[in-house]
C-alpha cells in the first residue's frame, strides 16, 4: 500500500529534497510531497500542529523545536551542510572576494546589498558589525522578505550584491554566482530534519528521513550547492 508523507522544508534543501522525493517514490512506491518556504514560516506551522510528518530546518532552529516538544526527540537525522556564497547580475564586474579583506571591501564599495531572513542573513549582520561598517551600509542594505531568494532582488535589478546560502543560489535565473566566501568571512549552517510530533506515520516517516541522510545521496547534495554533514565544505 502506497504511504503519503507530507512535510516542510526551508528554501536551502528545496531542490535537494524534491530531487529525493522523486527517487524515493521510485525506489519505495511511497509518495513524498514537501512543502517549501521560509525557516520562519516552517517553524510557526509546526509550532502550530499543522499536519506536517516531517520538518527540514537549520540545526539551531530545529534544536529549538525539539525543545518545546514540536519534533520527536531522537528522530532528528543530519541533512547536509549549507555554504554562504556571493552574486551578481550576469555581465557586471564581479568582485574580489578571495579573503575576508576584500569580501569587506566589495560590501563597502557596492551601491546595494541583498541578504535574506535567514541564517546567512544573520551572519552577515555579525559580520559587517565586527568589520565596523553596520552603519555605513545600512541604508545600502535590502532583505528579500521570507521566502523570496536574493537572487530575484539581483535579477530584477534591485541589489548590486547578494549574499544567500548556495543552494538557494544555484538554480536560481538571471545571476551569476562568485563563488563562496572565504575562510574568516564564511559560516557554515547544518540542515537537519526531524518527525513533527503531529506526524501520524512516524515509521515511515523516520524510513524517509534516514533516506535522506544515507551517504548514497551525497551526489544529489553535491548537485545542489550542498555537502554532507560529515565531510568539511570545500574551500
């Protein structure tokens, strides 16, 4: 009999997860529907017992979930580890971003600036508060709201410079993709997944999620600007 797992992720495993949903449903028969949005948005449904199996969140936010009861205790199941990376609209100038130097100095120099709701978007705050120009980019500073990437505010023309994790980046139209940031800049966000304490199919759930941390999947990470937990990001 077909089982169907319904769950929520936030926009860093979107592509990571549908790809995995397809190959599971081959390989198993049982039908995966995941839902995308924001980190914020995901939380506060399964904070509200919406009917969610499973939930995808960075590893703090989650921790933060288990702790109120909204996730199984001891289901949680390490995702993959997400990258901070740089863009820009196809055909500008890109900038230097080979040290944490030059990172600051293309941030300093760029007319705007995109960053998102996020965990990199929290990173980059603390950054450009350590790096003493908070003030000085403020009003340069434009955050996509919850679930829109940064790289529509590139597309459209609305920010010079943006900041999102690369697997939000990746597939994304009408950009082009610097690269990582370097050591001393970068912040590296584990993704985890656990079963919703609403969740009605615990088992299959839990067969789902240990599919989706198998080290069998760690090409289809790759391909999606990701990296297995285990291993360091490449530099």
């Amino acid at each position: 009999m077909t089982t169907e797992i319904a769950g929520a992720t936030s926009m860093a495993t979107k592509y990571l997860l549908a790809e995995l949903a397809g190959t599971y449903a081959r390989q198993t028969g049982n039908r995966v529907s995941v839902i995308s949005m924001s980190g914020i948005e995901a939380a506060a449904r399964v904070r509200a017992r919406e009917p969610y199996e499973f939930v995808v969140l960075a590893s703090d936010a989650l921790s933060k979930l288990e702790a109120e009861g909204h996730v199984v205790a001891g289901s949680r199941v390490d995702v993959a580890v997400a990258a901070i990376a740089v863009a820009v609209s196809p055909g500008a100038k890109a900038p230097d971003i080979s040290s944490e130097g030059a990172v600051r100095d293309a941030v300093a120099t760029a007319l705007s600036i995109g960053y998102s709701t996020g965990p990199s978007g929290t990173h980059l705050q603390r950054l450009f508060e350590r790096w003493g120009i908070a003030d000085a980019v403020k009003a340069r500073l434009v955050q996509a709201p919850p679930g829109v990437p940064v790289a529509a505010l590139i597309a459209r023309g609305e920010v010079e410079l943006g900041f999102q994790q690369m697997s939000e980046l990746i597939h994304e139209p009408g950009i082009h993709i610097v690269g990582t940031l370097p050591p001393g800049a970068q912040s590296l966000t584990t993704f985890s997944a656990a079963v919703c304490a609403a969740s009605i199919r615990s088992d299959a759930t839990g067969a789902w999620l240990r599919f989706v941390g198998a080290a069998e999947n760690d090409a289809c990470r790759r391909r999606h600007g990701l990296e297995p937990v285990k291993e360091p990001y490449p530099r």
